[in-house]
C-alpha cells in the first residue's frame, strides 16, 4: 500500500518527471492535485507523475491527498479497496519577509526623553510558518544623521517598535532623520526587504534667549526696550520672550511686557511712585528673561530639563533716570456714592473730600460736571453742598435713579495738575406729583359705545402711584355718568343714559395709594363716529304740527302787543 511521497516544490527538472513505478494494472488517481494539473498517472504501469512546477504559498496546503484504484484490466473490477496517499509539499525559502504595516514619516519633539518612539513596524513572511524559512528579524542598517542611536524592540514575532538613546537636535541640518530598516528571514540562503521611515524633528526651547546689551539706560518718561537673542524657531513658545523683574521694582512701580512682533521687552512705568524725588535720582533694575515654554538641553547624550542641572536665565542690568514731576492732587476716593432723598431742602451739606498732593499743599476744587444745577463745591475744602431741591423725576436723572456730580482738584503747579472724583447721588422717590389723566379730553361715539377708558400717569415710583382710586365731584355728574371700575391702573367711564350729542364737562377725584389726590375737568365730545372720529355733530331735533305752529304764531303776537302797549303807556 502507497501512502506518502515527499516532492520539493519548484523543483528544478524535465517535465513530466517520473515520481514511482507501478505494477501491471490499469491505475486511476483522483483528488485537488489532479484537478489542478499537478499529478498524473500512468494507467498501465502506474507510474505517477508531477506535471508542472508548484508553488506551496499559492496553493496554500502543506499536502495534497490522492486517492488511488487498481483495476483488473480483463473485468474492470476494482482489485481492491479504494487506497489513498498523501503528497507533502516541502517548502523551500522562496519568500522574503515584508513590511506590512510602516509609516512612511513620523512627527518627534527635540525633546523627546529617550525610549520608545510612537512607531509601530509590522512584517511578514510567506514560508511555512515556525520554520527557519518564516523567521525574521527586524534591524535598523542605516540611519542618517547618527545621533541619537535608534534601534528596534521586539513586541512580538511580527511586531517591533522604535527606540532611540541619547537626544534629538534640531539645530543638526536636516531637520529631520531618514530611517532604513531591513526585515531579513534565517532562510538557507537568507531572503531580506527593506523600507525607510522619515522623523521629522519639531523645534523645542533647547537654547536660552540671550540680551543682546548687558546695561540698558534711560528716563521714567521712555519706554524702554530690552532685546534678546534666541536660536529656536521663531514665533513658537520656545522662542517667544518672557521678561521679569529680579530686583528693584519690589514696590510694583514699573511693568514689562513682550513685543509680540520683535519679541524685545517692553519696560514702562504703570504708577506714581510712592514718593516724590526732590531730585533726580536713578533707579538700579535687574531683569531676567527666560521662554514661555520650558527650557531643556541635551548634555553628554542625556536630555535634561527643568531643574538645578540647567543654567540659570540671562539678566540685563537696567537704571532709570527719575525725573522729578509735578504729580496730581489725589483723592482718597475717586468715586463715592450718596443716598439721598428728592425734594429734600437746598443748604445740606452732601459731602467733603478727602485729596492728598504729594508735591503741594496749596489746591483748590472746582464743579465740573452739575447738569441741573443742584449743588455748589467750596474752592478751598472741596465742600459739596445742595443749592436747589433734588427732583428724582427731573431729565438730569438716569434710569437708576442716580444724579451724577463730578469735582475736580488742581493744585497750583507749573503746569497746573488736576485729577477729579466722581459722586453718584441716588435719588429716594417721595410722593411729590400728583396722579393725572393722560388725556384731559376724549371722545364718546353715541352710536357705537357707551364705555371709555381713562388712562393715568403718576411720574413717581411704587407705592407713590397706582394702581389708583377714581370719583366724581359733581352731583350733577353722577346723575348722567358712573365710573366702573372705579379702581385700578385706568378708570372706565359709564353714561346712565343716552345723552343729546355736544360737549361735556365731566369733575374727576383720582387717588394714589398714600391718597395724594389729583382733581382733573373731563371734556367729553359724543357724537356719531366714522372710524373712531367724530362724523357729524346732530343738534337735538324734534317734529310739530299744524295745531302747534297757530298757536306758536298767536303767543308770538300776544308777546308783541303786550310790548308795545308798554311801551306807549
């Protein structure tokens, strides 16, 4: 009984090529080999043959299963039963390993601490897997510039990641690292592939900005400025300057800030000093630079950052001529605020500054801003004092119920300084208006209502106002009219009954919620309406007849006689 044959794949021989000897029988073989093309019998001396050369990775089996019969020739009987044998198809190291997965560039930080990169390399190879033809190994050949040293760690058998020892530089041209890999198998002989990364190297704060002077001069009224040097990149965080005071402006007289173009510091003044210089005197600074971004350095092929290992940041030394200058008056308070009542008498006094001036006793106030006219300020104690009443309701007032007043002090230097205090008067309502119509004359269309509304305004403020309580102060009024409701934000004026169309004068009561009372006349126009306005105005009419106009006739001349008698006699 056959059973297993071993074959090289890709043999290197004449086709067909005798596999085995067979006997005197008519043989037949069946199975995927045959199907393919690969195998053939010889019927008659059952010698089997390989056809063609095969390639294991592409057919993707480790062996081909073939299935036999033996006939007898003179019956067409099978002699036996069905017989099977295996063909192995040993491989042979015809593939190299290749790189699937690998990023063809990569992005790194200067600074980046040495140890893993964040790259990933995977390979493969088509061999027979766990044979000296699939294994491979994954190594870095060729690197340029040198430095730092990046090898490869294994993740497993097809994965490794990249590592480097030492520091990344960017100011090295070019600023960035070509990478070539080479994935090559243990194969007899060995089979390799290679590929390349590219690591683009991103500038980090390696190098300290430098002044460009050691002394800088000048007055209190310049603005100085101080330049650095720096060889990073420009316009990123590892350039950009970052000034600040060692010593000298421990009482917060001066700022400094970055040019946000030239990177150079800018130096000025932010306050009065706390003293006045009788003469001019210099003011020694010190003034240290440093980056926004943390400053780290590559040292001895070792990276370190922050800490007592670095260099200390640069400083300039800086001296300020003060000169001395005539400094304002100053209030204690630049901004008070006043609760006061309205229409409280004129004559109190509202307030009295307190102005200190660090050069002068000698100053005097002044009113610069009194829109109403209300107050009056003494020009030598600042004194602000009420001239007139305060009306809350008055235009000089703003929503908030505030009346502003602003006084100055200057004293009498050459030139003159001033500087000036704002007061806020806030205004209490009172109850000082009194409730009245909005209207002091309406129209009342006969032919279509018998209602009006009456609107009122009371210019102060809840609970000086409404809602309101509406009368009427004729007794002949309420004969003709009544009012519902009677109380509210508005009044609704009711007619009892129809009335002759002409004009009416109506005596209005209204009272606010404390019973300030407002007496108001109401002119009442009813007439027949057209679009709410008055279309014609009827006089009352009526009809006579016959029987009344005689006797109109006769009274007349009864009146005439009786006239002219008396006057004859």
């Amino acid at each position: 009984v056959l059973s297993t044959f071993e074959l090289y794949e890709e043999l290197n021989v004449t086709y067909p090529y005798f596999l085995v000897e067979g006997k005197e029988f008519r043989f037949e073989i069946s199975g995927e080999a045959v199907d393919l093309g690969y195998l053939t019998i010889n019927e008659t001396s059952g010698d089997v043959y390989v056809n063609k050369r095969i390639d294991r990775e592409i057919i993707n089996v480790p062996f081909f299963h073939v299935v036999f019969d033996v006939y007898d020739t003179e019956t067409a009987q099978k002699i036996d039963k069905e017989l099977a044998f295996n063909v192995v198809i040993k491989d042979i190291n015809d593939n190299p390993p290749k790189f699937t997965e690998i990023p063809e560039a990569v992005t790194v930080d200067e600074n980046q601490e040495e140890g893993l990169l964040e790259v990933q390399v995977i390979a493969q190879d088509m061999d027979e897997r766990n044979t000296i033809n699939s294994r491979f190994n994954i190594s870095v050949i060729a690197q340029h510039p040198p430095e730092p040293k990046i090898q490869t760690k294994w993740i497993d058998e097809r994965i490794v990641h990249l590592n480097f020892t030492g520091c990344f530089n960017y100011e090295v041209k070019p600023v960035f690292y070509v990478v070539t890999l080479q994935a090559k198998d243990h194969g007899d002989p060995p089979l390799s592939s290679t590929a390349e990364i590219t690591i683009n190297i991103v500038d980090r704060n390696t190098n300290m900005p430098v002044f460009k002077e050691r002394e800088v001069r000048g007055t209190h009224d310049d603005l100085l400025r101080l330049a650095v040097e720096d060889k990073d990149t420009p316009n990123t965080d590892g350039w950009r300057a970052k000034y600040f005071f060692i010593s000298g402006n421990e009482e917060d007289i001066f700022k400094l800030e970055t040019d946000p173009i030239t990177n150079e510091g800018i130096l000025s003044i932010i306050k009065v000093t706390p003293f006045n210089y009788e003469k001019n005197s210099w003011v020694d600074l010190q003034v240290g630079v440093e980056n926004i971004e943390p400053f780290s350095k590559c040292e001895n092929g070792k990276l370190i950052k922050q800490g007592s290992k670095l260099y200390p940041p640069d400083s300039v030394s800086v001296k300020v001529l003060m000169v001395d200058s005539n400094d304002p008056p100053e209030f204690q308070k630049t901004k008070v605020d006043l609760f006061e009542k309205e229409e409280s008498e004129p004559g109190k006094v509202l307030f009295t500054p307190e102005v200190h001036d660090p050069d002068s006793t000698s100053f005097r106030f002044v009113l610069v801003e009194d829109p109403a006219n209300w107050v009056s300020v003494d020009e030598k104690t600042g004194e602000i004092r009420a001239t007139k009443k305060m009306d809350r309701e008055s235009p000089f007032v703003d929503a908030d119920n505030v009346y502003k007043v602003v006084i100055a002090a200057i004293d009498d230097g050459d030139p003159p300084a001033s500087s000036s205090c704002t007061i806020s008067i806030h205004l209490r309502d009172t109850n000082d208006h009194k409730p009245q119509l909005v209207n002091n004359s309406i129209i009342m269309c006969g032919n279509m209502s018998n209602k009006m509304m009456l609107s009122v305004i009371d210019l102060d403020a809840d609970p000086y106002s409404g809602p309101f309580h509406f009368s009427l102060d004729n007794d002949d009024n309420k004969k003709q009219w009544k009012l519902d409701p009677y109380y509210g934000q508005q009044g609704g004026l009711i007619n009892l009954k129809p009335l002759s169309y002409g004009n009416y004068s109506i005596s209005l009561v209204i009272e606010d919620q404390q019973n300030n009372i407002g007496r108001e006349t109401l002119e009442v126009v009813v007439c027949d309406c057209e679009n709410n306005t008055c279309h014609v105005k009827k006089a009352l009419s009526f009809h006579l007849g016959v029987p009344a106009i005689y006797s109109m006739i006769a009274g007349l001349l009864l009146f005439l006689s009786e006239y002219i008698y008396h006057q004859i006699f």
